[in-house]
C-alpha cells in the first residue's frame, strides 16, 4: 500500500517513468489502408500527426477492443492495443478486411519497447533528453512525432493511460536499455520515481478510465459503457453499427457509473455486487483504492436509470456490503486540464 502511495504521488506531483513494452502494436501501411481502417472503427481516424481513440465492435455492438490509431502519414497508421489482445485483434482486422483493397497488416510488438514519462514534470525531464521543442505549443496533447531521445529514434506519442501529462516514447527494442539508461541518469535530481501497475490501476480509476477485458467486454455495448463520445454513427458504416442503431432506438439495458466506497480494510477489486436496497442492480468491474482523492473507488455497470450522480448504493466485499454512492466520472482533474498543459 505504502509503496503504491508514494508512486501515484510522484505521478501527480513529480515524475515517473513506466515500462509498457508488453503493448501490441501493429503497422498498418498502404493506399488503402485509411479505407481498411475506417470500415472496422467506430470513431473518425485522426489526421496525420494525431492520435484518436478508437474501438472495433462486434456484430451486436458489444467492445471487441480499444486501441490509440495514431497516423504517422496518409498510408501509414500506427495501431496500439493490450497486451493480451495482441491475436485476438489481428484476427479480427484480418477476418473483417474489406476485399479489394491495398494494405499490409504488420504485427511489430517485438519490434518496438514502450517507455512512457509521465507526471507534471515529465516535459522537463523529456527537455533534458532530446533538442526536439516539446512545448505544449509545438507538441500538444495527443499528437505524435518522430523525434531523437537520448540519442534513440523514436514515435514520441503525447498520450497516456494516468491522467497527467506524459509522453509514450515507442523505440527499437534493441536500444531500450541504453534509453532506459539515459532516461534514469537524465532524471538525476528530479526524484525520478519508477511506476509500477498497481499504482498505475490507483491513477486511472481516478480517472475512470476503461481497462479493456475488465470493464470492456463482449458482455457489454459501447452505449452501455458511456463511450457514445467515440462512436460517429454518421460517419458511414463500421462493424456494429446497425446494432447500435437498434438499441440506441429500444433504449440502452445498463450504465456504467463511478462509485466511491465506504470501506474499513478491503478494497474493490471488480466482480463485486451492487445493490439497491435489497436489490442487486449490477457488478462492479474494476476497484481498488484512489491515492490522490483519499477515497476506495469502483467502476460498475447497473441498471438503466438507477445511477444518477449522488444515489446511495451498496457494493459487496468479502460477504459484507459497504455503502457506495455514485459521483462525477473523473474524480481526480475532470476538465482533463493536467493532460493538456
């Protein structure tokens, strides 16, 4: 727990660097490539230099995964997915691929190490790095760029997974120790923290954010996971999208709802009851506890129209019901203004 504490800390007051190496991530190149991609995404793809986030849906309309697509040219896109959904999500572009059209697939999650700088002072300890001008005027939030760190080539993508801002720096695997090096002896003097997953599961569900096969699942629709922001229905057709349709007209079965909980000595963890009086109503997904706001959180879906902003609930622990009471997505920073500074 200590430990923990003191690594969200640096987060959000200092510096930290994460290995998240274990991505998949796929190359996606040729003059098709932005029609091959378009048809299997529910969101716009981003213009060159950006990021977007973007989902594959099944048939029914249900997440089959979540991925960053950043477009490093017209024919090229960068794609980065779990770890875990690495076949999962070829097989899925490979059996849904539009006949007809020029484009190559290339896995290069071997290829590539992930080494993400994150925290307030992450843009000064990246200064010290690389001669690239990485102000918020020249690199804003969630735009990419090649750049030298450290002596290494890298795609320097302005994106994150805790909330702060930070840099996710893709590099040849074959030089990541020598810019994993660099990178701690650069962040001499700056209390450079080394983060692990635990803390990393505190920042992000202070962020409510989604972890995909825990609170994104084939059991649950776009529209039930408070995602409608990232699906353009007007945009043309993608894979799941007459399902949404459906449901957006008979009504939309679940929500999903942030929800902090009242405990002694157990946390949420995900799979835990949530109740309504004597009622269950739904499952948390995904628990544990909020360093920076003090307070043990949950992420749940319930019943439609039972979790409005301030309902009093209960969420089982341990065979013990604890209140629980539903609050603001984002409890930490929910004008995402530390992403954007």
């Amino acid at each position: 727990f200590e430990p923990v504490r003191e690594e969200v800390r640096a987060v959000r007051e200092g510096v930290a660097l994460l290995d998240m190496t274990a991505f998949a991530k796929f190359d996606l190149m040729g003059p098709d490539a932005f029609e091959v991609l378009d048809g299997l995404c529910a969101n716009r793809l981003p213009k060159v230099g950006r990021i977007g986030l973007n989902y594959f849906l099944t048939p029914t309309g249900r997440v089959e995964s979540e991925m960053t697509v950043t477009r490093l040219a017209d024919d090229h896109f960068y794609l980065v997915s779990a770890a875990v959904g690495e076949l999962k999500d070829r097989e899925y572009m490979t059996t849904h691929w539009p006949t007809g059209l020029d484009a190559i697939l290339t896995t290069v999650s071997e290829a590539f190490g992930v080494l993400s700088v994150v925290g307030p002072s992450a843009r000064d300890l990246l200064a010290r790095c690389t001669a690239a001008d990485v102000s918020n005027r020249a690199f804003p939030w969630l735009t990419a760029q090649q750049i030298i760190v450290c002596g290494v080539e890298v795609r320097a993508l302005r994106v994150g997974f805790v909330g702060e801002l930070g840099w996710e720096l893709h590099h040849p695997i074959d030089r990541q120790l020598e810019l994993f090096d660099a990178i701690v002896e650069a962040g001499q003097g700056m209390d450079l923290v080394h983060l692990g997953m635990y803390a990393m599961e505190s920042l992000r569900l202070e962020k409510s954010y989604r972890m995909w096969g825990m609170d994104l699942t084939k059991e649950y629709s776009i529209f039930e996971a408070g995602l409608d922001r990232f699906v353009k229905i007007q945009k043309g057709q993608f894979t799941g999208r007459e399902a949404l349709l459906l449901q957006r007209e008979s009504g939309v079965p679940q929500e999903f709802i942030t929800l902090e909980v009242d405990v002694d000595d157990a946390d949420p963890m995900g799979n835990e009851p949530v109740f309504s009086g004597n009622e269950m109503i739904g499952r948390a997904t995904s628990g544990c506890y909020g360093h920076s706001v003090g307070k043990s959180l949950a992420l749940a879906y319930v019943e439609s129209g039972t979790g409005s902003v301030g309902t009093e609930l209960e969420l089982e622990i341990l065979d013990k019901r604890y209140p629980a009471r539903v609050i603001e997505e984002s409890p930490c920073d929910p004008q995402n203004e530390k992403l954007r500074v």
